[in-house]
C-alpha cells in the first residue's frame, strides 16, 4: 500500500515540531545558569515590611512583647473584683404563681429581670437584696439573688 500525501505531510509536520521542541530545550539548557544559589533565592523583610535583598541591619531590630499586640481592636478586658459584680436593689415586683418578677438596681436604675430558679430564699415586692447580673438571651437577668438584711 502506497502512502497517501496527506500522510506524508502529516509526517514531515511531525517532524518539525519534535525538532523544533528539542532545539528549545537545547536552548534552554545553555542559557541557564549552574544551581542556582541559597543566597540569590532568599528574600529579607527590611524594617518597613517590605521586600529585601538584603538581611536586615540587626542595630535597627525592635523587640516586641506578644501580650501587647492587639489584633481585634478591643482592648483586653481588666479583671474584674468580685465585690464589683454585686449589685443591690429592690424587688419591683414579683409573682409567685408565675415565678418571676423585676429588681430595680440601685446604682443603675435599670430594672433587672429575675426568675424564681436564681432565687436562694424567697423574696416579697419592697425587699432590699443583693445579685449578680448575667446577660440572658433577652437582655439581663439577675441570679443570685439574697435579701439584704
């Protein structure tokens, strides 16, 4: 069977290409250089944050605590004296049947919900107490809670 002219084309395209790709990689293997050098592949952060060549000048080296670095934005909170959490107040009112019932913060004026299951001893409307305030779902809550005597 004789060979058509269209595959002997196809052949001779072939041909090209695969010389042409090793002519490349010819090329390629003369320009480049040797290994290449840890020193020309390293890379410094100057003072400034920026990219370098160059190693930083170890006399301009700042040391920096890690509690001092603030990511958020938010200070860290100070910690709190328990005597601080303690709140007075007066039971506004308060319903035995359905257990729960307001305090009025002294300090504050705010009035604090308060539900039967925070209180250590049971309290009347007009009774002076003591509590802590937690925040509930719906805002504070009082728990706690101690009469005052």
């Amino acid at each position: 069977m004789a060979e058509t002219w269209n595959k002997k084309e196809r052949e001779r395209k072939k041909q090209a290409k695969k010389k042409e790709k090793n002519e490349k990689k010819q090329e390629r293997k003369e320009n480049s250089k040797g290994g290449h050098d840890l020193d020309d592949m390293l890379a410094y952060i100057d003072e400034n944050g920026n990219l370098s060549s160059k190693p930083p000048d170890p006399r301009k080296k700042v040391t920096i605590n890690s509690e001092d670095i603030n990511i958020s934005g938010v200070p860290k909170q100070e910690e709190l004296d328990p005597a601080d959490l303690v709140h007075s107040g007066i039971v506004m009112s308060f319903n035995n049947d359905k257990g729960y019932g307001f305090i009025k913060d002294q300090k504050t004026q705010q009035s604090v919900f308060v539900h039967v299951k925070s209180l250590e001893e049971p309290v009347k409307p007009n009774n002076k107490v003591s509590f802590e305030i937690e925040m509930g779902p719906k805002g504070a809550n009082a728990v706690n809670v101690k009469l005052v005597r």
